[in-house]
C-alpha cells in the first residue's frame, strides 16, 4: 500500500534521547542525567514567571524585545543581532537550516553535542565528525576536516558530553583557519560555569566576525530548564536569516520575563559557580582515588565530569550504570554516543555527590571480589 515516505536522510536519523529521570523500575531518584541545576531557579526568576500566570489568553511578545535588551545591556551587544529560540537547540538547529542543504557538510568534533548530527541530517547535509584528542577539540583534525562543501562548523565549549574546553587560542585558530564562507557555531550552553579568567572570548569575536554565531541558554546555571530559552549572537546577515526561518512567538510570555529576572540575579550565578567548582574539583580527585587504573575523570569545565571505565573486565560502565541506578542515582550512559565505556554525571548537591561517589566505590569493590 502506498504511503509517505520520509526524505532518505530523515529516515537516517537517531533521534535525541534526554537523560533519563526514573529508574528501570520507575523510581524517582537523584536524577544527574540531564545537568541541570541542583538550587533549582533563581527566586526572582520564578517570582516573575509566577507573575505572568494571568496572561495565558495572550500571545507572547513575538520579538522578545525586553529580553534581548537585557541581553545587550548584560554583554554589551547590540539588540538587533540577538536571536532567541526554544532552547539553544532550536537556534542550532536554525544555523544549519539557513546554511546547509541537500550535499552540504556539517562539521563538528567527535564526541560532540548529539543535537549536531541531528541538525544536520534534518536539512540533507552530512555530518561529519573530526577526530579528537584525548576526548577534547583538536582544532588541527577539524581544520583537515574541512571540505568546499564545508557550510557550518559546530564547536560547543565547553563540550557536552565531555566537559573538555578549548581556549581562546584554539578558538581563534580555529576561525583563522575557516573559510569565510563557513559558519562557525560556538555553542556556550555552558559558558556561565566557566571562571571569568577561562572566557573563550566567543562572544567577542561574534561581535566582529562576519561568520561566527555564539548560543547561550538559560538552562543550564539559571535553571530555566522548563521553559527552553536559549539565546545567540552574530552578525546582522546572519541573524537576519534566522529569523527568517524561527518559528512565532518561541519563547513564552512568563519565559522572557523569568529569563531577564535570572539574568539580574548574579549572586546565584556566583554561588552555583563556586559550588559546582568545589564538588566538581572534589569529585574528580575522588575518582582519582577509586584505586582502578582503567576508571578515570576527564577534566571537566562545565557541570558535570565524564567518567570513562575499561571497556571489558569487572568494572565497566554499564555495570556502573545500573549498580548506580540501584543505589538511587541516575546518570547518562553514553553507548549512543560512541561512548559505551563512559559515564556523563551531573555535580549535584554535596549530599548527592558524596552519596553517589559511596555508591559507585562499593560496586567496585563488589565487582573486584
């Protein structure tokens, strides 16, 4: 019987899969899957969103006026060139839709952020991953990677899921060595975790470059995870395109008001800061620690540490996975990611971290008896 078929390169697709929240047998536990913030929203931020609870009849402001003026004054940019999505992932999305088509390429490191592929298969373009060095960028690999038929770049920073950082050196070099016909995407999504002194200096250059667009959400470290709001930054050209292409009305009338209330409340994004780099910097020593050479941390930057584990033996990440699961925590397992033999792991609060870090010690112990 005939029927519709999808476009060849949609049917190519992996779909995203999120961080799971429950157990295999439905529990809901600590959930370190996702890297979300464990201090939840900042008041004023939930305040405001509980405020516009009486104007759901109405649309919300289609242009995100007040938002992208906050956004401006906050980082100094100019209020026309901000674009604004559902989440950071739409406005990825949009980079790829506006730029890239049927035979194009979509280039980005491995182990990179799954939504990149995605990204790119949806619009016809191929993906294409570069080599990595020791799980981080290797700017030397992507700029071989590079083709005529090259049309975007995607480089988050710091990296999801690794946590890995490029710094502005590498950036720079990285975009030196770009044809100018090629859009760099800087994805930030973790850029408020990052000390002042360890900026990429991304923004800066989107300010000036005619082919770098820098996204940011407010997901992450402001907590807005529900209400997907994310942000970016490019040239006027660039951003004119995107437009063209975001769908209506894509950030909610309570969304905009919450995100311009977090963006003012700078000592919560202190405090998350220093708490994320205390138990990150804790917990990675612990795993230091664990006494198993094949179990190891990469450095992270962001809000949660890779742990990678040997691929065969006792102790393996799956193993660690559900032992971990058992125990009351959830973490990412990363097997559709090219990563069967490492575990991404939120830094939750002090009690979570200390509880998890327990939990997985024992399961070793356990499995080297």
């Amino acid at each position: 019987m005939n029927a519709p078929q999808a476009k060849p390169w949609i049917e190519a697709i992996a779909p995203y899969v999120p961080g799971r929240s429950t157990t295999d047998d439905g529990r809901k536990v600590a959930k370190l899957s996702s890297n979300e913030n464990p201090f939840g929203t900042p008041e004023a931020a939930a305040a405001a969103y509980v405020r516009e609870s009486g104007t759901l009849h109405r649309y919300p402001d289609a242009s995100a006026a007040a938002l992208r003026e906050a956004l401006a004054a906050k980082y100094g940019l100019d209020p026309a060139r901000v674009i604004y999505g559902t989440g950071s992932d739409e406005i990825l999305h949009l980079a790829a839709g506006a730029f890239a088509s049927v035979g194009d390429e979509v280039l980005f490191p491995r182990f990179g952020f799954s939504v990149y592929p995605i990204a790119a298969r949806r619009v016809g373009a191929k993906p294409v991953e570069a080599p990595d060095r020791d799980y981080a960028t290797d700017v030397d690999a992507m700029l071989a990677a590079v083709t005529e038929r090259t049309r975007v770049v995607f480089l988050a920073n710091p990296n999801n899921p690794t946590g890995t950082f490029a710094s502005r050196d590498e950036i720079a070099r990285l975009h030196k060595g770009l044809p100018q016909d090629v859009l760099l995407v800087i994805d930030q999504a973790y850029a408020e975790y990052l000390e002042p002194e360890d900026d990429d200096a991304g923004l800066e250059l989107a300010k000036t470059a005619s082919n770098v667009l820098v996204t940011r959400t407010f997901s992450k470290i402001y907590g807005l995870a529900a209400e997907r709001i994310g942000w970016g930054y490019g040239p006027a050209p660039v951003i004119e395109a995107l437009h063209k292409i975001r769908a209506p009305f894509c950030v909610t009338t309570a969304g905009q008001a919450a995100a311009i209330a977090a963006l003012a409340d700078e000592a919560f994004v202190r405090r998350c800061r220093a708490h994320n780099l205390r138990w990150r910097t804790w917990f990675e020593e612990e795993i230091g620690r664990l006494g198993n050479a094949g179990v190891r941390a990469v450095r992270s930057r962001a809000n949660f540490t890779l742990v990678t584990f040997p691929e065969t033996g006792p102790v393996t990440a799956e193993g660690a996975y559900h032992a971990l699961m058992e125990a009351g925590y959830i973490v990412r397992w990363l097997p559709g990611q090219g990563l069967p033999n490492a575990l991404r792991i939120t830094i939750g609060t002090e009690a979570e971290m200390q509880g998890l870090t327990a939990a997985l010690r024992a399961y070793m112990e356990r499995s080297a008896d």
